[in-house]
C-alpha cells in the first residue's frame, strides 16, 4: 500500500511540474506589441507591415489573418483566376474550362452561377413563377398564405420539398443577365388588409434586433426574399415584371432575410425567397409570416432624452430600413422610426451632414399620452402629423427638422430615404433653443434662437447680458466685471448693489461707511473698490481702509515703502523701536546716529581708497582700452556675418554630449523641435522657441548650424551668441517643409566656452573658405541684416555659403569642415575644445499636391514610355498611382521646368470626373514627376483589341469622352493629340457612372514647341489628325478635337483600326486619304453615324462643338433606356478652375497596361 501511494505521488508532483508556464511566457503575454514597427506580436496583432494590413495591425476587409502575422486576400473564383485575383474578389483573367468568361464578367453561355464565385453547367430545366404554382408537389399552403386578422402567425415549414431552379427577375442578388436561383415562391393575400412580416426562422421585434447590435455577433441565415406584384410565366429574361423591393438582411448583425409588406384585401403580393447567386437549398427552412398593426409600433428606435441633452446620432442604412406610411404621408416609403416621450423641449432632426445627397424627408407623429401606443397605428385616426418637412437643407436633397415638443404627448419620428439607392444617412437627434428661447425670441430652423432688438441668446432670450444694466437687473457682467455679480444678473447671496463714485456694483451691505465690517477688505481707501482690494493690491493683514500693494516683497524700496523684505520690515513698513533709512532693511538706531557713524568709519576711508584706485585704474584703462580697440575693429563685421550666415558644422576636438540627459554645464529646454502636435502647411514658414541656459561659471558660446535641404529648410534666431553663468535666451527656430513628409531629422548644436575673439578665430581657421566671404561681405553686412524682432517670412536671404553647406545633402557641411579639417591638421590639437550635440527636429506636413518623392515606391518594368517620360505604377502611402517620370538625363532640366510647372498648376484645377484625377507632383535639383490615378484596365485601345464590348458600352465610351472634351473645351483647353491611347478605362459596366476618363493634354507638343526640337518636330498621331493640321492651312482649333473624336468613336464602334492596313500601308496614305476630302464606310447599323459624318466634315466650320455632340449621344442613351443619372451630365460638371483642397485619393486597384500605342506621351494643356 505504501509503494503504491508513493508511486501516486510521485506521479502527482511530474504533472504538476509539467503545467508549471514558464515565466518568460508569461513576461511574453503581458507585452503589448507597438503596431507599426513590422515586429509581430501574436497576442495583439494579426499583422504587422505585411500586405492587406491596416494602420491598427489588422488585416483589411478582403483579408484574412493566417495566425502567421501575414493576410491573405479573399479570391472567391478560386483556382479558376489565373494568376490569382489582384485585389480581394477582383479577378482580370478565368480560366474558360471553370465555366466563366475570360474576362471574369459573368458565367459564359449554359453556364450559371452555382454559388459566388463559381460557375456550373445550365443542365436543368428552368421554371417560372407560374410554373411553380402549377408544378405538381407544390405544398397548397404556398399557393395561398391568406392573413384573416390581426395579430395572426402563419408558419410554413419544408421539409424534403423539392427547389428547382427558378428566375426571379427582380432579385439583385443574382447576376441580371442571368438570373437563376433555387427557392420558392409564396402567395400572399389579406382578406382584412394591413401589414405583414414576412421573414424566415423566426419572427424578430426590435429588442432582438438592438440587443444583437450590443452584442456584434452575427446571426440569422443567407437566405433573401423578392417582392413583385405580377406572376409571370416563362423563362425569359426579358419578360417585364413589376418588381417592389428585395430583401436579404435585418440589420448588420442579423443576416435573415424582412419583409415589410402592406397588402389590400384585394390583391395578391408573390414573395421569392430564395438563396443568392444560384446556391442550392440543401436543408429545409422556416417561413413565417406575422399580421402588425404597423411598423410604427412594431420595428422603432427608443430614443432618451439623457442622449438628446448631449446629441445622438443613428446612422439610416437603406437596405436595413422598413416599408412604411403615416398621416403625413400616404405613400409606402422605406426609412427608421424612432419613439419618444414628450417633454417642453426643442428637438432638432438633422441630416444635413450626411455624406450622401440623398432626397430624405421627415415625419412627425403627435399622440395623446393616455393612448396606448402597443400595436398603435401611425396611420389611424388617433394619429396627428404635427409636422413634415423633406429635401430643406442648403445646396442638398437632404433635410432638417426643429419642431417644439408638449409634454403631454407622445412622438413618433420616422426618417426616410424617398429614393431607391443603397446607402447610408446620419441622423443626429439634438435638443436646441432651450426654453423655446423664452418670450422675446423664436426658434428657427437652424435651431438658433433668433431674439428681439435688445434681447441676446443666454439660455433663452433675455436682457441679461445686452451690455447694459437694466432695471431688473442688480449687474451685468456684460457691462462691466464685478467678480460677485452672477451670470443670472443679480448679485450673489449677502451682497447688494451699491454705487460709489458713479460706479455700480455687487459690494456688501456696510460698504462705504468708513469702517472695516465683516466680509470687508477695504473701505474707500488707496486701491480699494466696493470693499474689495483691486486688481494690484491686496489686504493687510489686519483690514484697513486702504490696499497694500503687491510690489511689496519684491526686495525693492518702491515709492511709499519704509522697507522691503528686510530686517524689522513688515509689510514694508519698519516696526515698532526700528527706523527706516532708505534701504530694505530698518536700523534698530536712530537716524542721527546712523549717520554720524557712517561718516566716521566708512565714507572716508572710502574716498581714500576711491582716488588711489583711481589713479591705477586710470593707467590701466588706457592700456587695455588700445587692445580692445584693436580687437574690436578686426571683429566688427565678423558677427553681423554669422548671423546670416549658416555654419558649417565640424565636430573635430569636440565632445559629444546627450541633449537629453542632464550635464552641469548648460541646458536646453525643451530638448527638442517638435511640431508634432499639429501638421505643417507645405511652404509655410513656422517657429519654434526654446531656452538655452548657461550653468557654468565660463562664459557660453553657442552656434546653431541651419541648413537648406530636399525636403525642408531650418533656419535660427540668433545662430550665435554668448551667455554668462546663469544667463538664458529664446532661441527661435524657422522651419519650413517643401513637400508633404514626414522627418525626423537632428540638428547640430556647437557649445564652447571661453573668450568669443578667440572662438571666433577658430570658426574662421576651421572654415577657411569663409574668410573670403567674410572680406567681400563685411562691409554690407550691417546694411543687409534682417532687424533684430523681426520674423523671416522665408529663407531666401541666405549667404551663397548657405547654399554650398545646407544644399540637398545633409552631410555636406561636415563633409566640407572634415576637408577644411585635413587641411589645417597640422596646426590643431586633439585636446577637447568645444562640445556639440544634436536636437531632434520631428514635423509631419499637411496633404498637399507638392509630395515626396521618397514615399513613392516605383514598380518595375515601366508600364509606358514616351519622347519625354516614363510611366510606372507605383504606390505612395497605400495607394496605387500612376507615375509619369521626366527624361532629365536626356532633357535639360531647365528647358523642361516651365512646361512641367505649367502642366501642374492647370492640373490642379481641373475637376472633372471624366478627366484624370491628378494626385501631385515632385519637383527637385534632378527630378521632375507627375503623379495622377491609375486605371487598371489600361488604355482604350488596348481595351477595343482584347475586348469584345456591347452596344451599351460603346455608347457609354463615346458619351464620357464627349462629357470629358466638352469640359475642357468649356475652359478654351485644347487636347491636340485625342485618340484613343490617350483614353483610359474606368470600368467595362455601361451602367457604372464613369467608363473612362480622357488623358494626357498635348504635353509633348508643347514641350517640343518650347525646346525646339528639330529632330522631333514631326511627333504626332497621323489617324487622328484633321486635314486642315497636315495641309499647314491653319493652326490646332478646338475643331480638330472634334475630328479626332469623330475617328476615335469609328474605332469604337468598329472594333478595330478604322483604316485598313492592306489600303493604307502607311501614315502618309492616311494623311492623303483624309486630305482629298474622303472617308472610310460607316456600317448601317452604327448608331451614331450622323454624329461621327457631322464631326469628320473636312471644314472645320461645319463641325459641331462637343456639347452639341454629346446632346445627340444623351438622345441616344435616352432611345436605348441606358440609366445615366443626370449627375453624369457634363452640363453639371462645375466648369471652374477653383484650387483643390486636398489631395485626391484614387481607391481601384490597379493592374499593368501595357500599350502597341504610346500611351503615356508627355501632353500639355493650352490656354
């Protein structure tokens, strides 16, 4: 028994010691990773630096965490993506044998969606909805849900039935072209009329609802329900149905399908539910369905006036939002409603925020509080609509609502988005005008109370605060400052007004009687108002009728003061048995013996001894006066110099010191130039202020060495001087950044002690080379310096010796003292001299359009070339650019400089979504770059040879290259090169509301122009040039863009090079072709072959101008139903040229295009 219970023991003591966690485990778990230094922390991160990961360590949506510290992008098509998707869920090329598209557009022909992101073979017979009543199996129970009364639950269950592939025409969640998804269709009647609930597995009211937002965890099933109003028959996709709404989540949190559904008692409503892009049903599901007197009562927000006092926002998402109508409006809207108890309060409603210009408007209900508002009807008689308001905020569709609240009533508040486009609203729910702004002032719709002549807004609108004291007033602090006046304008408790010296204020009720009372400081005395010390005095100790004055104490005998701070001295007057002599101190001797003994034993010794130091003192200030005579005339232009000079920084001899860390020599508060605290606007010139003190016993001598660099200049007021022992200065740095950066740079400080002539002479045998400069300067000097206080708006008054240490490189001044260094090494010592450290410089700039050129990362191979420049794809903070870098080592950079600044102002301007969006540009000693958006379906030329595209996407081409030429036209720009190289695609979705955007605006030919090139005169693109440019009759009009559109839309159309290669071999046979007067053959079936002929005419007269054109196409689109929203309309494109603000963001991915064609030729644009 023994050796068992030992063995147990033993065996208890190893599994313990096995689950002992080691102590660096546990020093592991308590760390907290620092997101951004590219180390992994596995208990903190999903990633760090990787690919797909955000600012916060986390990986992106379209992302997924490998538990490895990498994120791997989501590609729903699979191995059927060659090469892999290109951004998450993006996919440019499918492999055929999957059953998609090459281009990954859609499942090809007798292929359907099975699933997102797979296609499978259309092997099965496809039913409509009528098909599907009259198909044998279908339950009875489907073929008619009829709702008899209120308060009523169906409940259809489906176990083993069988889902055929079905259409549903009005579902979007299924590709449009093909529509095909398993599920079943449901009947619905209402012999009673009213409201139903459709949804699947459960019936949820709006706790559940809010209770699973608290929770953020996901719920519910992928099903989604369709609304029509028709039962058609058939399969065919062109089969008009009327469709109602679609449905297929609740909210963000709970993915089961709602429906919201008002049916007559004399009409039938079809519901679809099914499951998105043809999924098949493989278990059996729930349908029920749930009689509500309204969804008023039924699915609303509870509002708290807590929340109200403080300003609460909801955030309206319409594919989250219920079909619903009021006393106020009839019509069936969708939108959120909100509940709230009355209160005498003024309640603003506000959209007008909200990002997206939505048309929205707002319902007010009114009910009486003794009604029950379970199962209440905002439609019902009981119901008031007390107010309704849409579309009334400035310059939006939005609106806006401020309605005053009764207590006795309760509200309900119901916002809607009374257009059908899937987005979301911000509502912000506040309290304003408190008190309905009182009796002398009104509310208005701003929630601003608007007050009366005389009456000012003061928590309602009053007197109080007008400026003035008025009769029901006791004060204003308006008026003048009585530190016990109230902000109610009365006085405060225990004090009354009372006015003395023709002065009002709030003073206690003995003031002025010439006696010291209670709660008294003073009484009419020096310094004393209404009792109370004035601002500059305070109370004596024992209250008398006047203030002492708060110069006593400072050490020094101010007028009226016996003493100061000294012996027998209180509150500056010299106590009892002690005698004041005019000095801080009281002499506990009379002042007749005072002055009897200071004659005898001190002033004449002192005269004594004062004309015998005299007399040396004499001789020696004639010999030392000639030294410093001669001294100072070799220093007078030596310092003067300094100042506008930047030093060069050398650290030969000298001891390194941490700016950080405490010495006993000097400090520097603070220790650093931070700007971090706010962003630096790009060629502002901002200050900062710091203090240098001297602590040694020496004399300090302190040099700061500023510098003009690539991405900032630093500059510092003074750059030298001296300090004595205990001595401190404002030492007041300039900075100013060139480029949207970030830099955290140090700066080099030289600290030496001992006499400044001899330091002076060392700076100068250290820099030899500005001895010369300072001989040349040194008479203009005093002449040229910038006035001591007066601020540097720039840093253009450097010395050319600023310019050779401080240029691009930041180590070109040390390099330069390490030279001069080796130069005089034989007349130095390796004793220490002098120390330096280096003060941090941290700032981060503004967004602007001036970028660094070191944050944009290149890819390789270039993706373009041309005459001029080299297009690459690159990144620059996250974001894939385009980058269109100059040809500086073939070009003088300064031929090209004028054109390239050009190019980038007019960039900046235009604003125009079917134009380029430009980005920025870098400009610098060796570089010129522009960087603009990157498309990443490339040029459109490329597009018409790799693509085949649809009617609809023709028109959409030759429409947003109109919308783009008519803007710039607008503005007397001129393209000179259009074709279809220098058209970049957008989107391949006719539908979508841009399709490509127009590029590059005859850069080349200006910058060929300005160089004067002979040998790269005749640059240009012969297929699309108008006659009159090759016959030389008259210069580039805005009439030859309208030529090269003509042609640039036959090759759309067409699908190919207008011009036969076999008929014209060449361009000079293009050129005469054109030149005689001739055309190509337009086939019949060109829908704009008017347009085209209209615009090829060989006068340049006869051609119409672009927004003549683009009328005709939009009468086109117009034929062809094509949905082009208004807003796409060039006519609303804003035709200014107002400076951006900010930096354009450009979100699409970004692919390789690669052109036959020159694409990225350099273009200008010309006035």
């Amino acid at each position: 028994m023994r050796i068992i219970l030992l063995i147990l023991l033993s065996l208890l003591i190893i599994l313990s010691s096995s689950f002992v966690i080691p102590s660096s485990s546990i020093d592991d778990f308590k760390q907290t990773g620092t997101c951004g230094d590219g180390i992994w922390d596995s208990f903190s991160e999903e990633c760090d630096g990787s690919d797909g990961c955000n600012n916060q360590c986390y990986c992106n949506n379209g992302f997924t965490s490998n538990g490895k510290g990498n994120c791997i992008m989501q590609c729903m098509y699979g191995s059927a993506c060659i090469g892999g998707c290109i951004a998450p869920d993006v996919c440019v090329s499918c492999s055929e044998s999957s059953g998609f598209n090459e281009d990954c557009s859609n499942c090809k022909e007798n292929y359907v969606y099975n699933t997102i992101g797979q296609c499978g073979n259309l092997t099965e017979r496809i039913w409509g909805c009528k098909e599907w009543f009259e198909m044998q199996g279908t339950p009875s129970a489907y073929r008619n849900v009829t709702m008899t009364s209120e308060h009523q639950t169906i409940t259809l269950d489906a176990p083993g039935m069988y889902f055929p592939m079905q259409i549903n025409r009005c579902t979007p969640y299924v590709s449009q072209d093909k529509p095909y998804v398993f599920g079943a269709w449901v009947a619905l009647r209402s012999t009673v009329g009213g409201w139903i609930v459709a949804e699947t597995d459960k019936h949820y009211t709006s706790e559940e609802i809010e209770f699973a937002e608290q929770q953020k965890k996901v719920i519910g099933n992928d099903f989604a329900i369709s609304e029509q109003k028709n039962c058609a028959s058939g399969n065919s996709v062109s089969h008009h149905n009327y469709c109602l709404d679609a449905n297929n989540d609740i909210s963000a949190y709970i993915h089961s399908p709602r429906m919201v559904v008002y049916v007559n008692s004399d009409e039938v409503r079809y519901l679809h539910i099914h499951l998105p892009y043809g999924q098949r049903i493989s278990n059996w599901f729930k349908m029920l369905f749930t009689s509500i007197a309204h969804p008023c009562s039924t699915y609303y927000k509870q509002l708290n006036w807590n929340e109200l006092q403080l300003q609460y926002t909801f955030e309206l998402n319409y594919e989250y939002s219920v079909n619903s109508n009021s006393v106020c409006v009839s019509k069936i809207l969708r939108g959120q409603w909100f509940k709230l108890k009355g209160s005498d309060d003024v309640l603003m409603i506000d959209t007008c925020n909200s990002s997206l210009n939505y048309s929205v408007s707002i319902q007010l209900i009114e009910v009486n509080q003794n009604e029950s508002l379970t199962d209440f009807s905002c439609s019902s008689n009981k119901a008031t609509c007390s107010r309704y308001v849409a579309s009334n905020c400035e310059n939006s569709k939005l609106a806006r609502m401020v309605a005053q609240l009764e207590p006795t009533k309760n509200y309900f508040i119901f916002v809607s988005i009374d257009e059908n486009n899937i987005g979301i609203i911000n509502i912000t729910f506040k309290t304003v005008c408190p008190f309905g702004c009182g009796e002398h002032g009104f509310c208005n719709n701003n929630g601003v109370c608007i007050c009366e002549d005389g009456y000012v807004d003061n928590g309602g609108c009053s007197l109080c605060g007008n400026g003035k004291i008025d009769d029901s007033e006791e004060c204003d602090l308006s008026a003048q400052e009585d530190s016990h006046c109230a902000t109610t304008c009365k006085c405060y408790f225990g004090f009354i007004p009372i006015t003395i010296n023709g002065t009002t204020k709030c003073s206690p009720p003995t003031c002025n009687n010439g006696v010291i009372d209670q709660n008294e400081e003073c009484d009419g005395g020096k310094g004393c108002d209404h009792c109370f010390c004035q601002e500059g005095y305070i109370k004596y100790e024992k209250a008398r009728e006047y203030c002492l004055s708060t110069k006593c104490g400072n050490g020094k005998l101010e007028e009226e003061e016996e003493c100061d701070s000294g012996d027998g001295c209180y509150e500056c007057e010299c106590q009892e048995n002690w005698y004041s002599y005019n000095s801080k101190n009281c002499k506990d001797e009379s002042y007749g013996l005072v002055i009897a003994d200071f004659i005898g034993r001190i002033l004449i010794p002192y005269w004594i001894f004062l004309i015998l130091i005299g007399c040396i003192s004499g001789i020696v200030h004639w010999k030392v006066t000639s030294n410093i005579k001669k001294e100072l005339k070799e220093m007078e232009g030596a310092l003067p110099f300094f100042e506008t000079t930047i030093i060069p920084f050398n650290k030969e001899n000298s001891q390194f010191i941490d700016v950080k860390s405490a010495n006993p020599y000097f400090t520097i508060d603070p220790p650093s130039i931070d700007f971090q605290e706010e962003r630096v606007e790009v060629g502002e010139v901002y200050s900062y202020t710091f203090t240098i003190t001297n602590n040694w016993k020496e004399v300090l001598h302190y040099t700061f060495h500023a510098g003009e660099y690539l991405k900032y200049d630093i500059t510092f007021k003074p750059v030298t001087g001296s300090l004595r022992q205990y001595q401190s200065v404002d030492i007041q740095a300039m900075v100013c950044l060139k480029c949207t950066t970030v830099i955290n740079e140090r700066v080099p400080v030289t600290i030496r002690f001992g006499q400044l002539n001899s330091i002076l002479k060392n700076i100068k045998k250290e820099n030899p080379e500005m001895l010369d400069q300072l001989s040349q300067n040194s008479s203009h000097v005093s002449e040229n310096s910038q006035q001591p206080g007066e601020p540097r708006r720039s840093f253009s008054s450097l010395s050319n010796i600023s310019n050779k240490s401080g240029g691009s490189d930041k180590n070109s001044s040390h390099e330069q003292s390490q030279q001069s260094s080796k130069s005089s090494k034989k007349h130095r010592t390796d004793r220490i001299r002098k120390f330096h450290l280096y003060l941090p410089l941290q700032a981060e700039s503004t967004l602007s359009t001036k970028l660094d050129y070191e944050e944009i990362h290149l890819h390789h191979p270039p993706i373009g070339s041309g005459t001029f420049g080299i297009v690459y794809r690159a990144e620059w903070r996250g974001v894939d650019v385009a980058v269109k870098v100059m040809k500086t080592d073939l070009f003088d950079l300064n031929d090209l400089l004028p054109n390239f600044l050009q190019e980038v102002e007019l960039l900046e301007k235009i604003r125009c979504p079917y134009i380029i969006n430009f980005i920025g540009s870098v400009t610098s000693s060796d570089t010129l770059a522009l960087v603009t958006e990157f498309c990443p379906l490339g040029s459109l030329r490329r597009y018409i040879k790799t693509n085949s595209m649809s009617v609809e996407l023709k028109l959409r081409f030759c429409h947003d290259i109109a919308s783009g030429m008519d803007y710039l036209h607008q503005n007397d720009i001129t393209h000179r090169d259009l074709k279809t190289d220098n058209v970049l695609v957008y989107s391949k979705n006719p539908f979508d509301p841009v399709v490509c955007k127009v590029t590059d605006f005859g850069t080349s030919r200006s910058f060929i122009e300005s160089l004067g090139k002979t040998g790269i005169q005749n640059i240009g693109t012969p297929m699309y040039m108008a006659p009159e440019l090759n016959t030389g009759e008259q210069d580039m009009t805005l009439k030859s863009d309208v030529f090269s559109f003509a042609i640039c839309c036959t090759e759309i159309w067409l699908g190919r090079d207008p011009y036969d290669p076999e008929k014209f071999p060449d361009s000079e046979s293009i050129l005469k072709f054109v030149g005689s007067g001739k055309r190509i053959e337009l086939p019949q079936d060109c829908l704009i072959k008017t347009i085209i002929e209209q615009s090829w005419k060989h006068n340049p007269k006869d051609r119409p101008h672009f927004d003549e054109v683009l009328h005709l196409i939009d009468g086109i689109i117009k034929q062809m139903h094509l949905n082009v929203s208004p807003s796409q309309n060039q006519s609303s494109v804003q035709n200014s040229f107002d400076k951006r603000n900010s930096v354009v963001f450009i979100n699409t991915e970004q692919s390789k295009s690669n052109s036959s064609h020159d694409s990225s030729n350099d273009q200008e644009i010309i006035l």
